[in-house]
C-alpha cells in the first residue's frame, strides 16, 4: 500500500503540479536558458529536422535516376512530401513566436529567411514526379503566403536585433531559390513545355500580295502565266559533320546526344518531326553500333530526367550560373560575419544558426561540383577546339562514374511465381496447420472490404518481392541484338511504321515454311497482352524442355536473350502495365495465375521449374485435338494450355533442320520477343515514358528512343519546303 501510495498518491500531484503550475518553485528553479529551451525546443527540432530532409533530398534525388531500389524511393518519397510541410509548419511556430521574442532570443528570426532557402529546394530534384510540374501554380501561391510570412517574422523582430543586414542577404538567396523553383515547375509542366518547342510564327509567302498582282496585270491586258518553283529542304548532314569535327574522344557521344536532344524533346511533348532531324539522326546511328547508339540513347534520357525533374534548365545556363554565384556568396558572407561577430545569445541557438548556414553553403558547392562533373559540363567544353578543354574532358571522363540509368531490366517468370504460390497454399489447406477454418468462413471473410484491401496488398508484396529478387543488367549482346534487328529490318525509306501496328508477322513470313506458318500464326493475331502470356509461357517450356546445349551464333546466346525478354514483358505487363497499350492484360494474367497454380498445387511431385514443363508437356500431348476454349468455354480469360499448344507447335517447326531447336529456333523466338518490343514501345505514351526515367528507367524507353532516331514513327511529317510561284507577263 505504502508503494502504491508513493507512486499514485505522491508522484500524480508532482507530476500535476509542474504541468499545471509552470511558475511553481520547482520551475523557477530551473535556469532561463533551460526553460527557453523547453519552450522554443519543438521549433528547434523541426529547423533541424528540415535540414536533415533537405540533406536526404540532395544526396539521393539524382540517384534515382539509376537506381531501382524501392525503399530508396520510399525514402525520397518521403522526404520530398516532409521537406515543404516542415518548412512551412516551422514557419508558422516562429510567426507565434515573433511577435513577443525578448531581445537576447531574436536570433531566431533569422531562421526565417534560411526556411526559404529550404522551400527553394535543391538542384538535384524540384519534382517527384510529372503532376508536380503540373501543379506549379499552386506551389506559387503557397509559396507566395510563405515569402509573406517570412517578412513579417523579420519585421516583428527587426527592433530587437543587430542581424537585420545578414538577413537581408539570406533573404536574397531565398528569394532567388524559390523563384528557380516556381520557374523551372512552370517550365516542365506539359503544355508550357510543348509551346517552348513551338517555331516562330511562319505566315509563309504572302498569298494575298501574290494575287493582287496577278489582277492587276491581268486587268492591264497582259497574259500572265505562273511558273511553280518548290524549294527543297536540305538534310542537315554536312552540318553534323561539321560539327563532329570540333569533338574530342568519348565526348563525341555526349555531342551527338545533345545535337540530337530536339527529337527527343519533340517527342516528349506529343509533336511532329521533321525529315530534316530524322535523316540526320539516322546517318548518326547508322555510322556506329548498338553499344554507341543505346549510349547516346541514355545521354539523351538523362538531358529529359534533367529537364523534368530537376533544376538543370536554369542551373545550366549564363544566368543560372550568376543566380548560383550570388545565392553561395550571400550564405558565405552571413556565415563568415556571423561567426567573427561577438553574439550575446544563447549558446544552443548560435550553433543551430550556424548548423544551418553551413548547411546552406554545403548544399551549393555540392550542386556546383555536381553541376562541374555532368553531361551538360561536358557538352559545353566540347564546342570550344582547344587543348585544355580536351585535358578537362578526360579528367571528367576519369574522374565520373554515375550510371546514367539502372541499366537493367525487370524479370517476371509466371511458372516459377506459380510455383511459389501453390507451395505456401499446400502448407495452408486445412489440416495441415492442425485447425480447419471452415470453407463458408474463409469464403465470407475474404469478401469483407479490409479483407480485400490485405489480399491486394499482400498480392501486390508478393509480386514486388518476386521482381525484386530477379533483374538482369542490359547486356552489350543485347543492345547489339536489338540494334541489329532494327537496321536490318528498316527500309530504305524513312517513314517505316510497321511495328505501329503488328509484330511478329514479318519474322514469321521470314522462316519461309510455307503452311506450317499457320499453327503458330494464330499467336500474333490475338490482343496484345494475350500474345505476351501466350509466348512468355511458351519460350518458358521450350527453354525448360529443349535439353541439348544451344550453339551460340556470333558469340550470342539467343536462348538467354529470349528468356530474359521474355520475363521482362511480362514483368511490363505485371508491373507496368500503364506502358502498355489498353487491354486486359491484368485479368488474363490473373486468371492464366490461378489456373497455373491449382495445376501445380494438385501434382503434390511437382518440385521446380523443369517438373512443370515436362508434365505440362504429357497433358498436352493431344491438345491439337482437342482445344483448349472446347472444354474451358471463354469466361476464364486462361491462356495456359493455348501457350502449351504454341510451345508444341514452335518446337515441330523444324522442317528436318538439325540445328532448329539448338541455333534457329531461339533466334526466331527472340526476333519475335523484339518486335513486341517495339510494338509496345511505340505504343506507350510519351508521358509513362517521362514518369518511369525518374524510376531508373525502362529498357522500353531507350527502345522507343532509338526506333524514331532510325525513322521508325508514325509522327513524322516529310516537308517539302515553301512553294515559289514566279509571274511572267507576255
């Protein structure tokens, strides 16, 4: 009782007291700096923190443009939606603070301007993603009611304080940051980006002029005939010549890319290209291999990631680089009087004061050092013929070594997903844990919203997890197959537009095996999703089933090439699906996923990969008699057993060719893995294009790239020039 007494009796009261009574003894005890402390400690916390996030947003927002990792984007993620909440809260405190801040204490009004440096944000990422360009007028006006606040801060303490001067100073580089900010947002929202990429009004020759002429000499009695002249537009290549003359090394690549950037941004806003810029970036590409045309591919993208997601437009430029100057000056300044003057503050928010100063002048060296070792540095040195610019291209060229994108590729095997699923499922029938929870209750429960809202959740986890643990890096065998298949198969003539609208039909007409071309023709004539299943599980058992080695073709394994596009579709399809065109490619995966799994989860031997693929083989050995949508019916959107019949078909084709299934068959298999490629490439809009850059970028994308640098577009408009039409009076 006595313990209870002490610890319920006694400390409550305590405990009361000093909450309710803050001018009891015990608190007039304790030191006035302490107690500042306790009341000024959240503010302190929150500038803190802000910087802690601005740190974060500085160090890994370029990143992403490599990286794949998840929990980095959640981490990004994170702190680009706390960066301004904070600032913005933080300001806030101190406005309610300002207004009654004793004299010794109003340092703290000079977090005010540093809290709009931190709204300015940092060059490496001012959006998280392509809405946020769209939403710039709403930051400048919450931005705007910020600034305000931060002057009235500063005018409510100014009598107290001696710093009003280093203020100012901080107030110019907030001032200067935020405004980079608001005008870069503005700059890569959509439609302001597609009118800076508009030409000059062109009125063309001035028709009505023309006519009145022609009237008037028709009225003075004279014969006027009218001769056509069209001047013809001029490809531009001596041009690049010219200017790949004035390159040096492997800057040679970082120039081509920047000379070929106009398509790309072309591109990017949904508008036409010209004969002109295709035919010069075609002999471009044409020239080089697939190693070099994919390198000038992620040059490209990593100019576009820079344009859309950070501040490069205007950090890269004459002004830029002023406004930069000035904003690094104006921390220097502050920091270096803040410190050599004598303070008569509290020790705490001196330190903290110059924690953020500090802060402020690290993070633009950094931005300049970064800004010093990128692409842009480099294609600016390359237009200036001299030997020190050379010196510093190879010293950036050593000294640099960023990826420029993941360089890798997604992987989703169905069979071995399946496979996964019907193991965990075994271990969760009833009786296997020692309880049965009913078929009724399970059935009921599943079918409540928080229920549904887990499975998805789970599901979506699982399919994540299974993604995450197989990537593949982009290969050089792999650029050059890909580059290869596009050269050989272009025409002469520059607007090819057959991928816009089939694939696969041009490598079957190319086996030259007459009707045996209608069993496996079928595949290519479905929807599109359905043909990425249907070949996906097919190339999953011939790659399974075929036993012999495969003979390599040029040093070239195509059996691998075709697996790993294979798996990488439908890693589009699973987890990317808005990159493909429309379609319900989720629900025949769903329901090709569960009939896979209760295939293997009822086949207990069923231990890998390979056991799937041989009994799939046996249950399908009749299934050209009797089809699949025979017994089935078409309400389950399944394509298992059709992908089975496909596989059986692939493999038979070999007309008596010793070397089908061990060289030709897989070259075939990954012809026709390319041409989806490009299908889906061309058909993906340009937006989920630009959203995916900042996720490490697609393999999609650089494909899609480089199909329209070799002509391959349906948005390509051949001029022909301005039409002259000369009056000859007789």
């Amino acid at each position: 009782m006595l313990y209870k007494f002490f610890n319920y009796g006694c400390l409550v009261p305590v405990l009361s007291s000093l909450a309710l009574a803050p001018r009891s003894g015990v608190i007039q005890n304790i030191s006035k700096g302490f107690q500042y402390f306790l009341d000024n400690g959240e503010l302190r916390l929150m500038v803190l923190f802000s910087l802690s996030i601005q740190c974060i947003l500085i160090l890994f927002g370029a990143k992403r443009q490599s990286w794949t990792n998840i929990y980095l984007r959640i981490i990004l993620w994170s702190a680009y939606l706390f960066a301004d909440w904070l600032a913005t809260t933080s300001l806030g405190v101190l406005s309610n603070k300002s207004h009654c801040v004793e004299p010794e204490h109003a340092i703290v009004a000079l977090w005010g301007p540093i809290l709009l440096l931190h709204l300015g944000g940092q060059d490496t990422i001012t959006a998280y993603s392509m809405e946020d360009n769209a939403l710039w007028s709403r930051r400048l006006v919450t931005y705007i009611g910020q600034v305000v606040a931060a002057i009235l801060i500063f005018l409510r303490s100014r009598t107290y304080t001696d710093l009003n001067s280093l203020a100012i100073l901080i107030f110019i580089a907030g001032f200067i940051k935020i405004g980079e900010r608001i005008w870069v947002l503005w700059r890569a929202s959509s439609q302001q980006f597609k009118e800076s990429l508009f030409p000059d009004p062109d009125p063309g020759p001035n028709y009505a002029r023309y006519m009145e002429t022609y009237n008037s000499a028709s009225y003075e009695g004279y014969r006027v005939n009218v001769e056509f002249l069209i001047q013809s537009p001029s490809t531009g290549d001596d041009d690049a010549a010219a200017v790949d003359h004035y390159t040096y090394g492997p800057a040679v690549t970082v120039r081509t890319a920047n000379r070929l950037l106009k398509i790309s941004k072309l591109l990017f806003a949904d508008l036409i290209l010209s004969f002109q810029d295709v035919s010069e970036s075609r002999s471009s590409l044409l020239s080089g291999n697939g190693k070099r045309g994919f390198e000038v591919m992620e040059i490209e993208l990593g100019f576009m990631y820079d344009v859309f997601y950070t501040k490069a437009p205007i950090v890269y430029s004459f002004i830029g680089c002023f406004l930069r100057f000035v904003t690094l000056s104006c921390s220097i300044i502050v920091c270096v009087f803040f410190f050599i003057k004598e303070n008569q503050y509290p020790r705490i928010d001196v330190v903290i004061t110059g924690v953020l100063l500090l802060g402020a002048i690290v993070f633009d060296m950094y931005s300049v050092i970064s800004m010093l070792f990128s692409d842009w540095t480099m294609m600016w040195l390359t237009m200036h013929k001299n030997k020190v610019t050379c010196k510093i291209i190879s010293l950036i060229q050593y000294v640099k070594c960023k990826k420029r994108w993941s360089c890798s590729i997604g992987q989703f095997n169905l069979i071995s997903f399946c496979l996964l699923r019907a193991k965990k499922e075994r271990y969760s029938e009833p009786g296997m844990c020692g309880f049965n929870c009913g078929k009724t209750f399970k059935t009921n429960a599943a079918k409540t919203g928080l229920a549904t809202m887990i499975t998805g959740a789970w599901l979506s986890y699982e399919k994540y997890k299974h993604t995450n643990t197989n990537t593949v890096s982009v290969t050089d065998d792999l650029k050059e197959i890909i580059f290869e298949h596009f050269v050989n198969k272009t025409n002469v003539e520059i607007n090819n537009t057959r991928f816009y609208y089939n694939w696969g039909n041009k490598v079957l007409e190319g086996l030259q095996l007459g009707k045996k071309i209608e069993t496996i023709s079928w595949s290519v004539e479905v929807e599109f999703d359905q043909s990425i299943l249907l070949w996906h599980i097919a190339t999953n058992l011939c790659y399974n089933s075929v036993a012999d080695e495969e003979v390599l073709e040029n040093g070239r394994s195509y059996r691998e090439t075709s697996k790993w596009l294979s798996e990488y579709m439908l890693y589009l399809l699973v987890m990317r699906p808005s990159m493909l065109p429309n379609g319900i490619g989720e629900i025949r995966f769903q329901d090709t996923c569960a009939e896979a799994t209760e295939f293997v989860r009822d086949r207990r031997s069923i231990q890998n990969e390979n056991q799937v693929s041989q009994i799939l083989h046996r249950v399908c050995k009749h299934v050209k008699k009797v089809l699949p949508s025979t017994v089935k019916g078409d309400r389950s959107k399944s394509v298992l057993f059709d992908a089975c019949r496909l596989a059986e078909n692939v493999r038979e084709m070999r007309n008596d060719d010793e070397e089908w299934e061990t060289k030709k068959m897989w070259k075939f298999i990954t012809q026709v893995w390319v041409e989806m490629l490009a299908y889906a490439a061309s058909n993906c809009q340009a937006i989920h294009h630009a959203q995916h850059l900042r996720h490490g970028g697609e393999l999609l994308t650089h494909v899609w790239l480089l199909m329209v640098h070799l002509g391959i577009t349906d948005k390509l408009q051949i001029s022909k020039g301005f039409g002259r039409a000369k009056l000859i009076r007789k």
